[in-house]
C-alpha cells in the first residue's frame, strides 16, 4: 500500500467545493496548513469570521473526504481567522506574537516561540484540568513544553502533576520541575499545600511576574498558562508581560458558564489576543456500567456559541470518572490512559492547537 501524503489528501480534497470561489478546496486558496504524519493528518482553512457558519459545513465535508482516504487513522479540521488591523489603530504596546516573527523586545520569556493562555470566566469548569492535558497532548506530539500555573491564589498544578518536590535554583534562577514530558512551575511548588494566600493585587502581580521572569524555562515551542478565572488583573499582566500567541476558552455546555465565556472571549478581543476557539469540557457523561449517554450540563451550548463569536470551536471533552481519578492522583489521563475515550478528546485538542499555532513537529 502506497505511504499517505500531502498529495493524496489533496486529491481527496478536490470533490470539497469551497462556496465563496466555487474552486475545489486545493485551489480555492482556504488552505492555510495541512499536516500528514502516519495516519494523522491536521487541516486548517482561512474564514473570516463572517464566513464561519457557511464555512463549519466545508470543514465538515472535507473532514469526511479526508477519514475515506485508505491509511487516514484520524483527521481534523479547524477553521482560522485572520483579522485584518484596524487602518488607524496605532500598534498596542501588548501586540499579540505575530506567528514565525521573535519576540518583541521588552517582553519576557524570549526563548518561547509560542505562549498560550488558558482561561475561562468563571471556576469550576475544569480549565486547569483541560490545560494539564492540553500541555501533556503537545508534548506527546513531540513538541517541548512548558506549564505555568498562573493561579497564584488557587494553585492546583502540584496535585495535579503529582510533584511534592521543591525547584531547585540555578544561578539564582529556579528551575521549572520535569514530569510528564513537561516542564512546569506553580506557586503550589514554593508554599505548603494548606497555605491561604491572602495577598493584594500589586502583590498577586509580582509573583505572576517572578513566576514568568524568573524562571530558567530554556528553549520551548509552547509556554501553556493556566490562568485564573474571570477577567481580572493577571490576564492582562499575561497580555502586556508576555507576547500571548492566543487563548483558549474552556467553558460548559450550561448558558451561565457561557455567558461567562463570552467575556473572556471579549476580554482577550480587546487586549489583542487571537482567541483560537472555545473548549465544551464535561459535554456528556456515559455510564460505565451499561454505556447510556447523558447530557447532564445540556450539550453543544459552546459550539454554538462559538459559531456566534465567530471563533473555532475545538473539542468536546467528555465529563467521565477516569478524568477525576487521575487528576486528583496526579497522572493526568493524557499520560496514564491517552488511548481512553478522554485521552483521545485531549489529543483532538492538543493537534487543533498545535495546528492553529503552526507547531507541528
């Protein structure tokens, strides 16, 4: 059997019309990337976020053409914007990383080639549980990763990861701490467990600041950043500190958490932050004994709302016990089991961002 490339999705490709030129898909100009490794095979399409309701069903159409390809074991298809600036809008002193350009000068973290926020606008939605993962599904894709928990007053990371070890220093420098393929740094690794951190803002801000800076990360090609929830002041330290190359928002199928999404979407609009798409996590729970689906929170409330914002929507994770176990065990299902239905929903993630941020190995 012939090995799988490019030219063979390519020519599958051709039965996918795009609407707007009326050109099948390779020639119509929408391909902005396309990726085969082995059987997997990542495609991403230009829509201005007008086009993004037309262009859903051409992603879905070419997503079909390509899992019919003989050798094609999974494929995935996202859809990305390129904002136009405004004409006279001056540049703002937080201009997002312009994808391949370095970092600009002043900011921190220049040995990064990409920094990735992961937000939400309200707790409880499992944000930090979806950005382990999405961290841990980069790094199995070969890619060298970073994890900073940026939740200074909350910080769940050491649980998570299972690191009761304190960082070392290095030239008076600390030194992320290995697990899992990544290397991560919390302010859980410097205080006790049960300590309260009952600081001020400008406080909160200079540890955020020291976590980011004062940190030996090395060379990684993505830095993702847990980030506490709402809107508040250590987003926009993130947006004026560092060059954030987007954000992803996790969020539930239920309309309060979405109305909560839709501000950080609208806080990360204005801060110039491109929003690579909205997460759904707990979308459905199935029944380990007999198999029987439930949507306890709704379903498909954050796909749809995407389509409203106009951003990618990226995965549906399913709300299942595995998840919670190996969490709160400190082995995140993305190492322990990435083979389980949920490890295959972080995986799905993890190649939509990797794709959105050109960070294929």
């Amino acid at each position: 059997m012939a090995e799988l490339d490019e030219a063979t999705v390519l020519r599958a490709l051709q039965a996918v019309i795009d609407p707007a030129s009326r050109r099948p898909l390779p020639s119509s100009g929408r391909i902005d990337s396309l990726v085969v490794r082995g059987g997997l095979v990542h495609l991403a399409l230009l829509a201005a976020r007008e086009e993004q309701p037309a262009m859903e069903r051409v992603a879905a159409a070419a997503e079909a053409a390509v899992r019919a390809v003989r050798g094609v074991v999974n494929a995935t298809v996202l859809l990305t914007a390129h904002r136009p600036a405004a004409a006279a809008a001056p540049a703002p002193s937080h201009a997002p990383l312009k994808l391949g350009a370095a970092a600009p000068e002043g900011k921190l973290l220049p040995e990064v080639k990409r920094i990735v926020a992961v937000a939400s606008g309200k707790g409880g939605v499992g944000k930090s549980t979806t950005a382990v993962n999405l961290a841990v599904g980069l790094a199995r894709r070969g890619l060298a990763v970073g994890l900073l928990d940026a939740d200074i007053h909350g910080p769940s990371l050491p649980r998570m990861l299972g690191i009761t070890t304190r960082p070392e220093l290095q030239d008076k420098r600390m030194l992320p701490i290995e697990a899992w393929g990544i290397r991560a740094m919390s302010m859980g690794f410097l205080v006790e467990e049960r300590t309260a951190m009952i600081w001020r803002g400008p406080m909160v801000m200079g540890a955020l600041v020291q976590l980011i800076g004062e940190v030996a990360w090395g060379a990684l090609d993505v830095l993702v950043v847990d980030m506490p929830p709402g809107t508040g002041d250590a987003q926009l330290t993130m947006a004026q500190k560092v060059s954030l190359a987007g954000a992803v928002i996790v969020s539930t199928p239920q309309d309060i958490a979405l109305l909560d999404a839709r501000r950080g979407v609208a806080m990360f609009e204005k801060t110039n932050v491109p929003v690579l798409g909205i997460v759904e996590n707990m979308s459905f729970f199935c029944c380990p004994a007999c198999g029987h689906r439930t949507e306890l929170f709704g379903h498909g409330g954050a796909r749809r709302e995407a389509q409203a914002l106009g951003v990618p929507f990226l995965a549906e994770i399913p709300l299942l016990l595995d998840i919670r176990t190996s969490s709160d065990a400190g082995t995140p299902i993305m190492a322990s089991a990435p083979d389980s239905d949920a490890g295959r929903a972080y995986a799905v993630l993890a190649g939509r961002v990797a794709a959105a941020l050109r960070l294929e190995t």
